[in-house]
C-alpha cells in the first residue's frame, strides 16, 4: 500500500516537481502561445528573434575557429560571473534589491485597502490618480473595444477622468483589476533576454489567480486576500529576473561598446553571442524568489498585513498542515497551476500529478471545480 504523503513536511520529490515547472520558465526554450502574449510589445519579440537569429550565426562561424571558440568561452564566462557576481551583491541586501526594483508604498497601501469589507473611493482615488502606469492601464481598459460595447450609447466618446473611469469599472471589479495590473507592472519588461520568461511566468501567475479565486469562492472565504496573494506569490520572482535582466544588459552593452570601440572583432564576436545566464538566475529565484515576497513588504512598514503575513507563512512554514486557512488555498491554487503548466508542456506523469494533488490535499471536488475554469483568459468583470 502506497503511504501517503498529505500535508506534512514537503517530500524531496514534490520539490522536484515544483522546481521543474520554474526551469521550464526561465531554462526552456520553449515560447509562448501566441494567443497568450495579453497587448505586450509585439516589436520587442521582433527583436529577440533578430537577435537569435544573430547570435546563432555569430555561434555558428565561431565553432568553426577553435581559437575564436576559446576566446568564446572565456569572454562569455568573464562577463557571465561579472554579471552574477553584480546579482548576488544586490540580492544579499534585501534593501538594495527594494531601492533598484518599481514596488512603492503606495502600490502596496493601495493592495491592502482592496482587502476591505467596504471599500472606500474616496481613498483609491488619490492612490490611483499618483500611479501613472495604472491609470493608464484602467483608461485604455474602459476605453478598449470590448468595455465600450458595455457602456451604454451616450457614453461612448473616451473617457480620460480618474473617477468616471472607477464609476465605469465598478468599485469592486478594482479587488480584481488592480493587484492584476500591479503583477504586470512588476514583471520583467522591454527585455529581450526574458521575453519568453516573462510570458510564461505571467500566465504561471494568471492561471493561479483563476484557481485561488475558484476555490475562495468555493470555500466561501476572503476571495480579495485569496487572489492577490496568488498573484504576490511571484513578486519575488519578478523583482530577481528584472534585476539581473537589467544587470545583464547593462553589463553586456557595455562590454559590446568597448570592443566596438577597441575594434576586436573576436571578442566584439564573443560578448555579441554571450546569452543570458539563465541557470545561475534559475538558482537565484530559487533561494531569493520567496524571501523577497514578504521581506520587501516588510521593509516597506506593511509588516502586519495579511499579504505580508499570508506570503511569509508560505515561505517559512515547512508543512503545508502549519498553513492557515488563506496561506493554505494559495498553496493548492499553485499546485493546481503547476501541474497545468506541466502538463501543457509535458513535463509531468500522471503519477506525479497524483502525489502534487495528494500533498496538498486537493479534494475531488475541488478539483471538479479548478477543472471547469477558464484558463485562457482571467475575467476581470
């Protein structure tokens, strides 16, 4: 007879398992469905294709030269360590990670009003009116093709007020819209070593906002802390890969311009196809990634927020038995959105799955119901 392994401390295999999901995010390279892309930069992907494609052909031509393939490895290792050396300083200081990510007080204050029994206009207002990329987000939103079949016909010229925007969205559509936007806002953007990344962590995150949701309402408990903690569950995630992105492209622009100007070709050659460092990242997200979700909160006074709260229990807490009742359906939310993935990228055997779903103790009726949701799209209204 099989023996379980229900809630208790996390067994080495489904650490395996949910470590695969995040290689497959950040190592693979595997893309994204088109249909799954959700408005971002079309000609950024343009981009990273032509860089591809070039560095490629630079690789090509250079493993036909032994000499250039030394020269190679060793400008590419140089400037991969400098670059993980740069990553590991500012990781070490969780309040140099904060001071170099977009999180700000107000972002966060504004989350945790959205907690609220009764939610407050008159509060939101100001803090949405002082983020200019959410006001930007919410108008084009109520102003899009599909919001103005909504509103009715005497409305249909572009809406630009704050407040006529928030009266058109709903006062409680905004626990569903804002944390969604802020998750966007976070991740890694205009970077064309992490395009397909950032693809595949948002719809990581967006399946497990739908399954959180699903199962806050199933349950009947608080939906708003539920979702936007499944949604939080990857802001440390985001923060690690925009920093060493950003690092890297510093790093490795910098290095290009110097051998341009230098006018050597061979080593102009070797940082051009220098990539990413994506597995030394992968271990950074490992070790920082959850830390990071509840420390940059903390160092932002939020230390007694149930976000804080809820994203530090998942963290510290080495059984999913410890977890309370809210830490608890972000954690199922998540398996459920592991699996998923894995299965669309066939990364896991039924076997598995079973032993994800036995772990976290995903009742048959909770599955039923995670099964019946809409992952393609998150419904905001």
């Amino acid at each position: 007879m099989a023996i379980s392994v229900a809630g208790g401390v996390r067994p080495g295999k489904i650490i395996e398992i949910e470590h695969r999901l995040y290689q497959q995010l950040i190592l693979s390279k595997q893309k994204a469905s088109p249909t799954l892309l959700d408005d971002l930069d079309r000609e950024l992907e343009a981009d990273a294709h032509k860089l591809d494609v070039e560095r490629e052909a630079i690789m090509a031509r250079l493993l036909k030269q032994i000499q250039a393939r030394d020269v190679f490895e060793a400008i590419s290792k140089q400037l991969c360590d400098t670059v993980n050396n740069g990553i590991e300083h500012q990781l070490a200081t969780p309040e140099l990670v904060l001071s170099k990510s977009n999180i700000n007080e107000s972002q966060l204050l504004l989350l945790e009003l959205l907690l609220a029994k009764n939610l407050d206009a008159a509060r939101l207002r100001p803090l949405i009116s002082n983020l200019p990329w959410l006001c930007r987000d919410l108008t084009n939103m109520v102003n899009s093709p599909g919001f103005r079949a909504r509103r009715p016909q005497s409305s249909d010229v572009r809406v630009t007020d704050i407040k006529l925007v928030m009266n058109y969205i709903g006062i409680e559509n905004l626990r569903t819209i804002i944390p969604y936007f802020c998750l966007r806002n976070w991740l890694p953007s205009g970077n064309t070593k992490l395009l397909w990344t950032t693809r595949k962590l948002w719809r990581y995150s967006v399946v497990s906002g739908i399954a959180a949701n699903a199962l806050a309402k199933l349950h009947e408990t608080d939906t708003a802390l539920v979702y936007s903690g499944a949604l939080m569950h990857q802001l440390g995630t985001s923060v690690v890969l925009s920093l060493s992105a950003r690092l890297f492209e510093q790093t490795w622009g910098n290095w290009l311009r110097e051998a341009s100007g230098s006018r050597d070709k061979e080593v102009y050659d070797a940082v051009m196809a220098t990539e990413f460092p994506a597995k030394a990242v992968f271990q950074h997200v490992l070790h920082y990634g959850h830390k990071l979700n509840w420390q940059l909160l903390e160092l932002l006074k939020f230390d007694t927020s149930p976000l804080t709260q809820l994203l530090k229990e998942l963290d510290q807490n080495l059984s999913y038995r410890e977890l309370s009742e809210p830490a608890a359906l972000v954690a199922r939310a998540s398996c459920y959105a592991k699996v998923l993935l894995l299965e669309e990228m066939r990364q896991i055997d039924p076997q598995e799955k079973r032993l994800m779903f036995d772990y976290y103790e995903l009742s048959e009726q909770e599955v039923l119901r995670l099964k019946a949701q809409n992952y393609r799209k998150l419904d905001l209204l």
